[in-house]
C-alpha cells in the first residue's frame, strides 16, 4: 500500500520565491503534497491556528534558511522572534522530522536579501538549528532541489510516518494533474506580481534620490592584549550589544601620598632621636614641601597613573554607511569631553610620576646620625657630637640627599581622533581601533561627532551621550 507524505516547506519568502518553487516542483515530482505559506495569505495570530493544524497533519518538515531572518512578531508569548522560527519551534515541539537546509556561506547575495534589521536573530536562530542536528549546505536553487530529494528519500525509508493512503474511489493521476494545473497558475500568478512590484520599486527608486548617511558608534573591545596591557572592560558603561555609554573612574587611595608629604614636627621623632635633631634641618624640610596647588597636581598625576594602568578601557570607533549611496573621502572628527583622558599607544609608556624634589627627611637624618655616632664611639651627651666638624658640614655633603627632578607637567593628551575613511560603500563600515580611554572627572557629558565627505554640502554633527561616574 503506497503512501504519499504532506511535506511543510518552511522559509522566509520574498528572497527565497525561485527557491521554494523547485522544491515543490521537485516534491511533486516525486508524488509527494508540498504544502507552505503561499496557501495561508499573511502570516498574523488568525492564520497561526490553520498553520499549527496543517504542521500537525505534516509528516516532514523541510526548512530553508538563507540570509534573511523574516517578518518579526509583534505581540503575544513569542513576541521577538520570527514567523519563520515559530513554526521551526512547533514542529520540533510536535516531533515532526525536521530536515534543515541552510544556504552556504560563499555564495555571493545582493543587498536586498540580506538581512539588514535583526543580524543578531538570524545568527542566533541558523546556531539553534544547527544544535543536535545534521544540517545540508546548499549552493543555488538546482542544488538544492537535488539535496532535498536526497534527504526526503532517505528519511521516508528511515522514518516512516502516517502519511496518505489513496481510497479505491480516488484518482491520484487526476488530483495529480489538477495539483500541477493549480501549482502552474500560481507561478503564473507569482510571476505576474513580481513583475509589477519590480516595476513599482523602480519607480519609486527613480524619486528617490540615493544618498550616503554617515553614523557613529562607540563599541568597548575587552580583547586587547597587545604589549601585554590589560584592558579593563568593566569599567566600561555600555548596553548589551557593548556601545559604549560611559566610563568608571579607579578609586585610588593617596593616603600613603599624604603622608610621604606632610610636615615634620618634634612629635615625629622617638625619644633616642632628640639628641640628634636639629631644628634648621626641620624648617628646612617643612618649607621645601611642595605647596598645596603644586602637591594636588602631584597627586592628580598619580592618579592618572592608576587610573590608566588599573581601568583603561580599549574602544574602536565605528564610521558607518547607513544610506542609499557610497560616501566618498569619507572623514571624521570625534572629540571627547574633558571628563575622560584619550590615549593610543602611548598608553602602553607610561610611567609612574616622579618623586618631587625636597629636602632629606630630618626624622632618617636624625636616624642616620645617631647610628653613625654609635659606629665611632662618640657619646653625644658630652657634646661630642655638636662640637664635631660634622656639624658645620652642609647636610648634603654628609649624607647623599636623594633627590630628583622636578615633576613635568602632566602630558596633555589630544581629545579629538581624526579618522579619514576612504570610501564606504552603502551598508559597509570603518573602524578605527586601539583608542583607550580613561576617566577623569565624574559627570554629564557628550561626545562630538562630525562627520563629512564628498557627497555632503557640509558637515554633519552628531552628539553622544556620555557619562563618568
């Protein structure tokens, strides 16, 4: 007894029409009842109970992927994913035998097939489908008439299913030829629609004037080993596709700076000590302290220091093509608020800020007289000590001072990144990478973006929202 199986052809449509005609043309062939979308009109929640009804009365399922994801469903539990992907999900739900085929990533697409508003989805949804299964590759629509073939064929031998049984009162041969009559005036059909939409969107194509539109995005890069420097994306403030929103300030502690700098008093030596101390040496000290402004800008150095070893974050700046046409010479300007510090490579020398000049500090200058004093034998409580040449020695040449330069400025970091593009073609990108950034001052701010190429009269300006916290 010969049993004919309904096979549900499931895909998105309007990019895949040539398609999805040679698989039921090859499904017919084979004496089999293709059954898919072009029988259900739009796809929306009223048709969804006549197509769960016709997946459960399948005995295959046969789904096609290529590069777009499909129309997105706007409300209800499966809100968010594809029409395409709700019926993959019923029919693996129901144990219908699934058999995937999914195009191969070197054949070449226009842009109209691609999928431009969900990537992440489509990507998201070819992995699900890949997960646990054995999927076919295909090439162009001949190929994968032939695979599907193939596939069916083995999986009707290996899983057989309830399939149709002809009644005694039933004309196969008949049903058959008006099935193939019907199917014909519905390529006819198909054919003629296309034609007038093509025409349409000609039309409209010639209105429109194609124009390139240039955007910027911000995106935290966590995978930058380069020389060795970490870089610390969680300090990074961005939103679940990693754009960037802001930057985290490292709290460093200068309380160990403090109180390498603070003054000197009598209270600070140990008794064993008094003998050895002079008072000159302790106003000398304290007067060679740096002052307040010039100890904050030590201070601030140090932190920058940290700062940029301990939560530098590594950025690429994105130039993108969002228009109808190429931009030409395409260049752009991005300056940064004065909230956060803009490093490249220099990033990588940095050096930690250095030790402010000052005079010896009297405390290890009393120590080091009173060991002295003990290697000699000398007894400074009869005075050897103060009537000893050494006295009037200038405290340099008796013990090395161990001072260095004084602190440079701060290096002023550049807050504007020129970015010249080239040329980039509609839907493409630029990116230019290894920007580090580094807090400095907690706030609201925005980032300036201008943006400029051939095609435009003149620059155009976009703001991002920024902020340091």
């Amino acid at each position: 007894m010969e049993k004919k199986y309904q096979i549900f052809i499931s895909s998105t449509y309007t990019d895949l029409v040539e398609e999805r005609k040679k698989i039921r043309d090859t499904i017919l062939s084979m004496l089999h009842f293709p059954v898919g979308m072009e029988i259900f009109g739009a796809a929306d929640e009223e048709q969804w109970e006549i197509i769960k009804d016709t997946i459960d009365s399948s005995d295959y399922y046969v789904l096609l992927v290529a590069h777009r994801y499909g129309s997105i469903i706007e409300s209800g539990p499966d809100a968010g994913i594809s029409y395409t992907e709700k019926e993959y999900r019923y029919a693996k739900e129901k144990g219908i035998p699934i058999l995937a085929f999914l195009i191969d990533d070197s054949v070449p697409v226009l842009p109209e097939k691609m999928e431009k508003d969900h990537p992440e989805e489509l990507m998201a949804f070819k992995q699900e489908v890949k997960t646990g299964r054995l999927v076919e590759w295909w090439k162009n629509a001949d190929d994968l008439a032939q695979k599907i073939s193939i596939s069916l064929h083995k999986q009707m031998d290996r899983k057989k299913r309830p399939g149709w049984v002809r009644a005694d009162s039933f004309d196969i041969e008949q049903s058959h030829a008006e099935l193939l009559a019907l199917n014909k005036q519905i390529r006819e059909l198909q054919d003629e629609n296309k034609k007038l939409k093509d025409e349409l969107e000609i039309y409209y194509r010639q209105k429109i004037d194609r124009v390139p539109k240039l955007a910027v995005t911000l995106k935290v890069n966590p995978y930058d080993d380069k020389f060795e420097v970490k870089c610390h994306s969680e300090y990074a403030i961005q939103d679940k596709n990693t754009f960037l929103g802001g930057i985290k300030i490292y709290n460093v502690s200068m309380d160990d700076v403090d109180n390498d700098y603070r003054k000197i008093s009598k209270d600070d030596f140990t008794p064993e000590l008094y003998e050895f101390i002079y008072q000159k040496e302790i106003d000398d000290y304290n007067n060679s302290l740096p002052n307040k402004e010039k100890f904050e800008k030590y201070k601030d150095e140090w932190k920058t220091y940290f700062q940029a070893k301990e939560a530098c974050v590594h950025i690429n700046i994105g130039i993108h093509n969002d228009g109808t046409a190429k931009a030409s010479n395409v260049s752009a300007e991005i300056v940064f608020p004065d909230g956060v510090i803009v490093y490249g490579d220099e990033i990588f020398d940095l050096e930690k800020p250095p030790i402010l000049n000052m005079k010896e500090n009297p405390v290890e200058l009393a120590r080091e007289r009173k060991e002295y004093s003990e290697r000699l034998g000398i007894d400074s409580r009869k005075g050897t000590w103060l009537n000893s040449p050494v006295h009037d020695f200038d405290i340099g040449t008796f013990i090395m001072n161990m001072l260095t330069e004084e602190p440079s400025d701060c290096e002023k970091h550049e807050q504007i990144i020129d970015v010249d593009c080239g040329t980039i073609i509609h839907t493409k990108s630029y990116w230019k990478r290894d920007i580090y950034l580094v807090g400095k001052t907690p706030g609201q701010y925005q980032i300036k973006c201008i943006l400029m190429c051939e095609e435009y009269m003149e620059p155009q300006v976009e703001y991002i929202d920024f902020v340091v916290e």
